[in-house]
C-alpha cells in the first residue's frame, strides 16, 4: 500500500521594492569665512590713540574648510588679540560646523569682534528628504559683550519661501549654552543655508565655543521598504509501506 504524506516547508524570501531611494544632494555655490577685529586705545593723559587689527580667511572651494582667523592690535600685549576658528564640511548627508571664539584686551577701551559665516546652495532632486538643525552655541555670560548668531534656510527655486529663519535664543537658566533643533522636509528644488555668528567684546576676556549640524536624509517612498514574505510550499513525499 502506498502513502501520500504531505510535509510544509516553509521558505523565507526577502525583497526591496523598487530598490534604493535616488534622493541626491548637490551643492551649487558656497561662502565660508572667518573674521577676527581687535583694537586697543593706549591713553597717556594727554594723547589718545586707537590701534587696530583684522584678519579674514574664507574657503576657496567645496572642500573641508579649517581655518583660523586671529587678530592682535598691539603685539607687546601678548594675552590681548582676537580669535575665530571655523571647522566646516559638506557632505551628501548635510552640512556641519564648530569652532571656537576668543576675546581678550589690555586697555580699558579695547575691544574685538568675530565673525563666522557659512552659506551653501543646494539641490535636491530625486524626491523628498527630510533636514534636520541642531545646535549648541556657548553664549556670554557678561555684560560687556553682544553674540548675535542667526539660521536661515530658503527655497530659491521653485518660487521664493522660508522654511526657517531665527535668531538662536537665549540658554535655559543654569545653562550657558544654547541648545536646540528644527526639522522638516524639503521637496525636490533649490535651497539657499546659512548661518552667521557676530559678536563683539571688549575688555573682560571670552571663551566660546560653537557646534552645530544639518543633516539631510532621504524620505523613503511609499512601497520602497523593504519585506519578508513567508511562503509555504507543500512538498508531497511518497512513502512505501509493506503488509504482511
């Protein structure tokens, strides 16, 4: 007599729908720079005079940028000059940038003033991504001084918008940092970042520190996730069995 026995087996099978997401970042034109500005005035009683110095870098090209800009007004006063750094980089996932400030001055009426500036135009083809702003910048915790630091983020094509535009607030209490981020998403188009950092000082010294990153990730399209179908197959498997 012959026997059909059946027997599942069950088969895992994995699949990604319509491949990988071909969101791309392309970066069209960009401005990075660092300027430090220090001044000293030297007062005898009868005479006034005002000493300055500046020195400015900026990025000639797409590359990694890490620059130091540093300007000393009266070089027989070696612990009073200006300070800006700036480490800056584009990639095809966002943009990032740190550095520091620092400010110190010998006479009663000197002073100093940074700045940082970084600005990129991109495009985003190939369908939606998703950004992503966060920050932590070191504030002054004096009187003397003013740090103006200012996010904005545009669309130049196709019609003018603002996706975001603010000045970065004050910290929380018991914080001398202020930290925060914004997201969203952006459509395929052009797009117009920038950050700027403006400060000024004078006679009580400053150390400051600054960081922040913009990231860009593709949003998945609908379908494009990836799976895992089960499949079960029946096997028939022939068996003989003998009577006696």
């Amino acid at each position: 007599m012959r026997a059909i026995v059946p027997l599942f087996v069950f088969a895992e099978l994995v699949f990604l729908c319509n491949g990988v997401a071909a969101q791309s970042i392309d970066y069209v034109a960009q401005e990075r720079r660092v300027r430090a500005l220090h001044h000293e005035v030297l007062d005898d009683g009868d005479t006034e005079e005002k000493i300055s110095a500046t020195d400015e870098v900026a990025a000639a090209d797409f590359g990694d940028f890490d620059a130091v800009a540093r300007a000393q007004a009266v070089p027989e006063f070696p612990k009073a000059y200006a300070e800006v750094s700036q480490r800056s980089a584009f990639r095809g996932d966002g943009i990032t940038a740190s550095g520091t400030i620092h400010g110190q001055t010998w006479t009663l009426w000197g002073g100093y003033d940074w700045e940082s500036v970084v600005g990129a135009t991109f495009d985003v083809a190939g369908g939606p991504v998703r950004y992503e702003l966060g920050y932590a910048i070191e504030q002054m915790d004096t009187g003397e001084g003013r740090r103006f630091n200012d996010f904005t983020l545009t669309t130049v094509s196709p019609e003018p918008l603002t996706a975001f535009d603010f000045d970065v607030p004050d910290p929380a209490e018991g914080d001398d940092t202020a930290r925060g981020t914004v997201s969203g998403v952006l459509s395929p188009g052009r797009y117009a970042f920038a950050y700027r950092d403006e400060s000024r000082g004078k006679d009580i010294g400053e150390n400051l520190d600054y960081e922040w990153a913009f990231r860009l990730t593709p949003v998945p399209e609908p379908g494009s996730t990836a799976g895992i179908v089960v499949l079960a197959a029946p096997v028939l498997l022939r068996r003989r069995c003998t009577g006696r």
